[in-house]
C-alpha cells in the first residue's frame, strides 16, 4: 500500500466531504424548493456555472477513459477533441433559447419544455424515460474512475468505493446541486495541477515529444486514411465527433447545469470560456500515448492493475511510476472527487425528471411543493444505489455498453428538444413515432455489433461509410418526424403550446 | 400556420462563422497527416488542438454583434 499518496488522498477527499455539507449554507435559499434543491436557485453566475458545467462535462470517466482508449486504439481516442470543439457553437446558439423558455415557464427539465411546448404527455415521458435510463449508466461509470484509482492506492476490496458513495450520497441529499458547484472548484485545481504537471515533467522525463510519438508507432499514430470505396476510419472519426456533440447537451446532467444559471448570457458566455477544459482534456488525451511510450504495460508491478481494469490502468499506472508518492495522491484524488461532482448532478438531475414529469405527471398531480422536493431527494439516493449495484454486481463491460446506448438515445430527443426551440411546426405524434424509429434502429445497431462498438457501417451506391450509429439513427429519426408532421398537419393543425415568442428571447 | 419560435431568431451572416469549426473538425483526410509537425508533435494532434482557442477565438465576434443588436433594440 502506498502511504504517503493514501493519506493524501484522504485528506483531500475529507476536505470536499466537509465543503460539500457547507455548500447548503452558500447563497441560502429554501431547499424545500425543487428549484432550490435541484437548481441551486437559477443563481449560478459565469464563473460558477463555467467550474459546475466543467465539472459536469469533463468527468472522471473521461479522464480514464479517453486515454485509455488513446493507450489501446490510437489515433481514434482523439476524437474527443473535435467533439467538444463542435459542442461550443451549438451551446452558444440554441440553448441561451432553453433557457430563457424555462426561466419564463419555470421548466426544471427538457421534458417539462417539450410538455409546454407540444402539450403531449406521452411524448414528455418519452423524453423524460430517455433521459433517466441514458444517465443511470453513466453515473456508474464515475465509479468506475474512482474504484480504479482507489485499487491503484492499494486498497483492498470495495468497502472504500460504499464509503465514498456513502458521503456523496448524503451531502447531495442535504445541500443539492449546490454541493457539486462548490466541490467542482476543488476538483478543477487539482486537474489542471496534475494536466500541467503531467505535459512538463513526463514528456522530459521519456525524451521530448518527438520520441514519446515515435514509441507509439504509425498505425496507432495516424487514422487508416480513406479509399474511394471505404471512407473507413476517417468518417467513423468524424461521425463520433459530430454525433457526441450534438447529443451532449440534450443529456439531463447538462441540462441542469444550464439551467441553474442566473441568465441566457451566462451560457452564452460559458460557450466562450468552457473551451479551456477543452484543451486539459486534449492533453489528458496524450496521457495515453505517453503511458504507451513509458512501457507500463510491461511493467509487472502493474500486471494485476491491467489484467483487473484493462487499459483504463494505463493513466494510473502512469501516474505511478512517473510522480512521487505524494504527487500521485493529488492526481487520484483529482479523479476521484472528478468522480463525485458529475455523480452528484447527474443523480440530481435524473430526480428532477422523476419528480417533475413522472412523479407529478402521473402519480400524484396536486402536490405540494415541499412534497415535490423531497421526493426529488429520495430518487437521487435511490438511483445512486442503482448505479452503485450496476457496478459491484454485474460485469463492467455491462455498464460500459449501456453508456454507449446511452449516447444513441438520448440524441433521439433532439428533434422535439433542438427544433422544439425553433418550431412548434413538428407534430408531438410525429416526434414520438421518429424517436421510437430512432431508438429501435440505433439499438439494433448497436446490437448488429454484439454491444461492444458504435460505430455501424452503411453503404450508399457502392462506398462503405463507417457512421456512428446515433447519427445514421438520428438522420432516421428526423425524416420520419418531418414526413409525418406533413401528413398529420394536413388532417388536423390544432396545436397546443403554452409558449409565446417572446419566452425564448 | 404561424411559426412561433422563429420570430425574433435574428440569424446573421456573422452566424456562419459558427460553421467553420464544422468545416475544420469533420474535414478528418485534411488533418490526418503526420507532417508538418510542431516540437515534435505531428500535425493530427497539434491542428485540432489549435482549433479549441480557435472555435472559442470565432465564438467572440458573433457573441460582440449579438450584444450590440440587443441593445439597438431595447433603444
């Protein structure tokens, strides 16, 4: 067991525990208000809501994840650069319009929106049930982040993972999302502390960049470039990038995060400054490659780690073999409490669209406020157990492949979300029929591939072009939403949208 | 039938500079090349990571006119 990075590790951990609790007393407001409780209030300025939704976005399973797959498939893990490059534009274009309906109408989740602004129960639920079962994987994967770095401190067994989802658990239930806004401060040092240390000290250590590239090899450097009958590993690229992009800010986590901001320039200004993180999570990218040059897969101090957690050992152990101890408690613990922050506001968010739209929707319509909030309190513990038991009790791989599902259906909102802000033209039916068109096709996609790619190859009059099967599922999802709102508009234009234009100004 | 949302949308052709980063990111054969590289990293990498201050750097001006039309209006 490594002492001097276990202790500070705990101790780190302990001082964002003792923040989280504190965070129910920072700009008071009466949390027995799902707005309060689930929002922190609509108060978040620019700067808390660019540490919250940096927090949020960029997570700890990234942070293992992407380089791992950097570590294992090359070139192909990049991609998660050009993704959150194409992210900004579309935040800054149509979601200033989300917020500015909700802030009017008093909407909490993307479903309360398109209920105001279709009038259609059955397509909220939709929305709603996308939402929630997209993020349950998700959320188990944060811990899976936290349970590698706490094997890579040495300790045995799981009892450190309940704990640490025991503290989670509670501060979120006492303080709301205004326990991860303060935490995600504290996690955001300890990245871009440990991001720095990592692209100065090991790129030095392993000889300069130049090298470091060249142990990697030209397969795993470069994308297999296209054929005139094969767009191949370039359009799979590609597809990912736009497909991910366009389907982030649909998910609940992100939704909350934009909606507790105090105003529509917040986000607009956020598009703007978010970026940086951008660029921690590109260099967190070369993390893999730079663990690749380092030889730790060779080292048999690790063999254990990557027979038990696969390449997502590969940033630890790097971790480990090129930091002092001490150091390498700073970097876990900055992926561990990257851990809990968007852990925190994914489960609150998937409360909100419990209580909002299923709970108050269908179970008991008249009540009280209070009532509302505490429900929404009780389903964040309830879906943290879940993803707690997804992950001590079924095989990781479970939980890894619900989350790539995860990402094709959620994109499957966009049409009665994205276009909702910009027309009420569609008709709610049409939308219901395209996204069920869309989960029905993206899942068998993904099924065609036994679960364990997403990437989904058509061809089109002779040339093979690998696609990511949420886009080519969204594409279908959107022809049918449109041709059926032609025909059902014909028989019957009746509408029902409680919206006005000037909501979404 | 009336189109509710699009009322006060107020797209511009500064707007179109939101398409450059699409046009930059999804052209992947551009930027699939090791050469010319920088310090030693090759041109995959160090282009796309540009293009993050980049998509921030084009995100500046429409974020200025935006401002500048809400004002004109209130006025």
């Amino acid at each position: 067991m490594n002492t001097v990075a276990l202790t500070v590790f705990v101790l780190l951990f302990g001082f964002v525990t003792v923040l989280g609790f504190v965070a129910a007393r920072w700009r008071r407001g009466d949390l027995t208000q799902l707005t309060e409780w689930g929002l922190g209030g609509r108060r978040f300025g620019t700067i808390v809501t660019w540490f919250l939704l940096g927090g949020d976005l960029y997570t700890a399973y990234t942070f293992i994840a992407v380089p791992a797959l950097m570590f294992g498939a090359g070139a192909t893990g990049f991609f998660a650069v050009p993704y959150t490059i194409l992210v900004y534009p579309i935040l800054f274009l149509c979601y200033p319009r989300l917020w500015s309906v909700a802030h009017a109408k008093g909407y909490v989740t993307a479903a309360d929106f398109v209920r105001g602004r279709f009038g259609n129960r059955m397509l909220a639920l939709a929305v709603a049930i996308t939402g929630i079962v997209a993020t349950m994987p998700y959320i188990a994967l944060q811990l899976v982040g936290m349970e590698v770095v706490i094997a890579a401190l040495g300790v045995q067994g799981e009892w450190a993972l309940f704990v640490a989802f025991a503290v989670l658990a509670a501060y979120t239930y006492t303080s709301g999302l205004r326990a991860p806004a303060m935490i995600a401060v504290v996690k955001d040092v300890l990245i871009y502390v440990t991001v720095i240390a990592a692209v100065i000290i090991i790129p030095t250590e392993l000889g300069g960049y130049a090298k470091m590239f060249a142990s990697v090899g030209d397969t795993k450097m470069l994308l297999a470039p296209a054929t005139h009958t094969n767009w191949g590993a370039e359009s799979a690229y590609a597809t990912l990038a736009l497909g991910s992009a366009l389907a982030l800010f649909l998910y609940p986590h992100a939704m909350t995060g934009i909606l507790s901001s105090s105003s529509r320039h917040v986000i607009r200004r956020n598009a703007v400054v978010l970026p940086a993180y951008s660029f921690a999570l590109g260099l967190i990218a070369l993390l893999g490659f730079m663990a690749i040059a380092a030889g730790v897969k060779d080292n048999p101090a690790f063999a254990d780690g990557f027979k038990t957690y696969g390449n997502n050992f590969a940033v630890p152990a790097l971790f480990l073999q090129m930091f002092p101890s001490w150091f390498v408690g700073v970097a876990f613990a900055a992926v561990a409490i990257g851990a809990l922050v968007p852990a925190a506001i994914m489960s609150i968010a998937t409360a909100n669209l419990f209580t909002r739209n299923i709970y108050r929707e269908y179970i008991a319509p008249d009540c009280e406020p209070a009532r509302e909030s505490q429900v929404a309190k009780i389903a964040s513990l309830v879906v943290k157990v879940g993803a707690l038991f997804f992950i001590v009790a079924l095989p990781q791989s479970y939980a890894i492949q619900l989350q790539l599902l995860g990402g094709i259906w959620i994109i499957q909102t966009l049409p009665a979300v994205l276009l909702g802000l910009y027309t009420r033209w569609l008709n709610p039916w049409a939308l219901l029929i395209g996204w069920a068109v869309g989960i029905a096709s993206g899942t068998a996609m993904a099924a065609s591939l036994n679960f364990a790619k997403s990437i989904y190859a058509v061809t089109i009059f002779g040339v093979t072009i690998p696609c990511y099967a949420a886009l080519s599922s969204l594409i279908l999802n959107l022809i049918v939403s449109v041709v059926l709102s032609a025909i059902f508009n014909a028989l019957n234009s009746e509408r029902a949208d409680e919206t006005l234009a000037e909501d979404y100004l | 039938m009336k189109n509710n949302g699009q009322k006060g949308a107020r797209l511009r052709p500064i707007h179109l500079l939101l398409l450059l980063p699409f046009a930059a990111m999804l052209w992947v054969s551009f930027y699939n090349r090791a050469e010319p590289s920088l310090i030693g990293i090759p041109f995959f990498y160090w282009f796309q990571l540009l293009w993050i201050p980049l998509g921030a750097l084009l995100l500046w001006p429409v974020y200025r006119a935006e401002d500048r039309d809400n004002n004109g209006r209130q006025q």
